[in-house]
C-alpha cells in the first residue's frame, strides 16, 4: 500500500509554529508574542517538507492514518522546530582543556592568544591532522548537537590560516553535510587570526590574492559549497580596513557577510557590516549605540553568543538595548576549543539568565533568527506549510521546560526529526 506522507506528529499538548505569515525574522514584538497552537499536528510530506500543521481535529479530519509512513503519537507532549546555531567552530583538532585552566587562573583570552596558543595552539594541530579525522570528531560533535536539538548549523573554517588547510576544513564540512541529516551553513573563516610570522598586511594579501581566487575556482567549478565569509575584526587580529577589503571581495563572489566584530574592543565593526549589507555580525560585546542603530537599519542579524561571554567573563552582549532598538538578534552556541558547548538550549537559558532575554525570545532568536542569520529562513526556523519538516517533541507539557531545565535536554527531546525522518 503506497503511503502518501512521511510523518504526522499529533495531538501535541503544545506545537510552537513561532511564527506562521512566512516572516523571514522576527523583531522584539513578535518575538514576545510566538505563534502557539494548543493541541496541534504536524504533517510532513515524503519530500520532508511541512504540508500541514493546524488544530488536531482538523488534521485528522482531513488525513487518514493509512497514508502516513510514520505516526507518532505526541499526547501530553510539546512540538518546535529544529533549533538553528548560527555561529559554530566545529573542525579542529587538539582541546585546549589546559587553556581553560589558565583562564579561570586569571589570564584573558587575548593574552593566551599572544602567547602563541589559544588560536594559534589549534591552528597548528589542524594543520597536522589528516582530512579524515578531523571528518570523524566532526561528525562526532554535529551528531551531538543534532542531539542536542539543532538541525541546521553555521560551520566555520578558519584554523588552517593558509590556502591547504582552510580548502580542507571546508571539503571536511562539505562531506559532513552530505552525509549527516543535519543541514549546514559553510562559512569562509580564513581571516580568523594573522597566522604567525604574517603581518596583519601580508595576511591580508594572502587571502585576497591566493585563498579568495581558488575558492572562486572551485565553487564556479562546483566542486566546493560555501555559503559565508567571515573575519575576526578585532584589535591585534584585522583592523577595520583589512576587514572591509576581504568581506568585500566575498560578498562581490557571493558570499553572505557574516562576521566577528566588536567583540573584546569596539572596533565599529557593527556599523562596518551595516554599510557592507552583512547579514549578521557576531559577538557585539563592545557594540556601540552607533552600532546598534546602523545594524537595526541595515536589517544585519546580531548573533549573540551567550557561552563566550560566560567563558571569558566578558561584558553581556546588549541584547535588550538591541531588542529596543528594533535589531533582529539570533543566538549562537560557538562551539570551539575555547567554548566547548554543543547545546542550544544552553545557550538559550544562558541568554535568558544573562542577556535578561525572556524564552519566547530566545527560542525565536535561535530559530527563525538564526535561520535569517544564515540567509535561510524561506526553508528553516519555524513550523509552516513548505518549510522543512524539522522538529523537535518535548516530553514535556510547556515548551519552556526545554530552556527551564539547565542542561536537562537529553531527558526533555524525545524526537529530534529532520526532513520527516527520526534522527
Ligand atoms: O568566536 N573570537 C574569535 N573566534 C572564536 C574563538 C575561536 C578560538 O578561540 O579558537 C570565537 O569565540
Ligand atoms: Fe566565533
């Protein structure tokens, strides 16, 4: 008997659509004001996308059981769409559990990093290691966060710092994404440090001259995805010049924008990406009001990073003074050697707790936002009809359990769903 639907999920005691008017991003009133249906279904079609999602009654009213290939029954459960992390580091090789240590004993992040480790310490053993095996802890990291609730990630390069080992973390990423159902955002992050013996300068060239142009290579030739550049716009790292120049030369090959900025220092990186058209800066630690407004004009995403400023004890990011200022904010776990969390609902409680987001705020920051973030939010970050069929079922009555229980999310999602299928 042919079955016409991959998947209904029914009578959820909660589905959390967020938004349902095919908003691409959510501002701080719809932020607070998400799109709830009370006992819900969701239906996805063999294709995995989203055909139908609505009051029970009427889903079963207008389905029948025989044509599902799978039913899961959601009684007493709550349903959201997959989460979005919009800012990771996830390829490298070597921990740097031994830097942790010297960071509660006091040293700051830009200290470890000019004393030769921090990124530079990763730089060096991604470069050693071997394709496959930075394939395998990558794999390792994404299936935890697919566990964890995220069905769509940013995956950045950007340990390699020359032209070889940057095109094989992207080539690693490349192969992560066809070969885990999580989806992935490839981000260009060959300016994320001046690798040693380089001038700011001469790095700069490198990337313009030799890295940009064979990128362009390959992805004309469609032998290598990428979707974003990125720069660590930083005092110490690229100036506001440099970083002008490389994001340009990106954005003129296609590239979306999206990129470190004001984040130890406030470098006007905000106001950079504004007039560059970013769709998203990153960290915004040291934003200035400046800054703010030009980002909410400019309609750039600011992707907030709870986990870092909590690592490094940095100031919080201004998340209400951006939520005010009308600033479309999308959360990030940013996963790397330095912030070592694969969890977005981490990241959501840390956000709540020290940004002072509220939950509906948050989870639209790190769904529907995030998404924009990646210039993906016509397929992913909330629950409507041709939209991915990515979903999460709480076992639990409220959905805010999910954010509520710190670090309780392996109890709390029962199902992490991808295009229709159980994951
Ligand atoms: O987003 N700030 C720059 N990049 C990363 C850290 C990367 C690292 O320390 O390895 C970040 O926090
Ligand atoms: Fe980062």
């Amino acid at each position: 008997m042919s079955r016409n639907y991959r998947l209904l999920v029914e009578n959820a005691k909660q589905v959390v659509l967020i938004c349902n008017n095919g908003e691409k991003f959510l501002t701080k009133m719809g932020m607070q004001n998400l799109c709830i249906i009370e006992n819900g279904s969701v239906v996805i079609g063999t294709d995995g996308l989203i055909k139908a999602v609505g009051p029970a009654e009427t889903i079963r009213a207008q389905y029948s059981e025989s044509s599902f290939e799978r039913v899961i029954d959601a009684t007493g459960m709550c349903v959201l769409p997959g989460l979005v992390d919009a800012h990771t580091h996830p390829v490298w090789a070597g921990d740097r559990v031994h830097e942790f240590a010297m960071k509660l004993a006091g040293a700051t992040y830009m200290e470890v990093h000019r004393a030769g480790g921090g990124i530079h310490f990763t730089v060096e053993h991604t470069r050693e290691a071997g394709a496959a095996a930075l394939l395998t802890s990558l794999s390792g990291r994404l299936a935890r966060m697919q566990r964890a609730g995220t069905t769509l990630v940013e995956c950045k390069s950007g340990y390699g710092l020359e032209l070889q080992t940057e095109l094989k973390m992207l080539q690693v990423i490349q192969e992560a994404g066809r070969s885990l159902p999580i989806a992935i955002s490839s981000t260009y992050c060959g300016a994320h440090a001046v690798p040693k013996g380089k001038t700011v300068a001469e790095a700069t060239e490198d990337i313009l001259r030799v890295q940009l142009p064979r990128l362009k290579e390959l992805m004309s030739g469609g032998r290598l995805r990428v979707d974003n550049i990125d720069v660590f716009c930083e005092r110490g790292v690229f100036d506001l010049g440099s970083t002008r120049a490389i994001l340009q030369a990106g954005k003129d090959m296609g590239l979306n924008i999206n990129f470190h900025g004001d984040e130890l220092h406030p470098m006007n990186s905000a106001q950079l990406g504004a007039e560059l058209g970013a769709l998203a800066i990153s960290h915004l630690e040291e934003v200035t009001d400046e800054g703010i407004t030009a980002m909410a004009e400019a309609k750039t995403a600011a992707v907030l990073l709870p986990t870092t400023a909590y690592i490094l004890r940095l100031p919080q990011p201004r998340a209400r003074d951006m939520l005010e200022a009308g600033v479309i904010v999308a959360l990030g776990s940013d996963f790397n050697p330095n912030a070592y969390c694969c969890s977005m609902p981490i990241v959501m409680h840390l956000a709540c707790v020290n940004m002072r987001m509220s939950m509906p705020e948050a989870l639209a920051a790190a769904t529907i936002n995030a998404a924009f973030a990646l210039g993906r939010s016509h397929t992913h970050g909330s629950l409507e009809v041709n939209k991915q069929g990515d979903l999460l079922v709480l076992n639990a009555a409220r959905w805010e359990h999910l954010i509520y229980q710190l670090g309780g999310h392996q109890e709390i999602i029962r199902y992490v769903i991808i295009r229709g299928n159980v994951v």
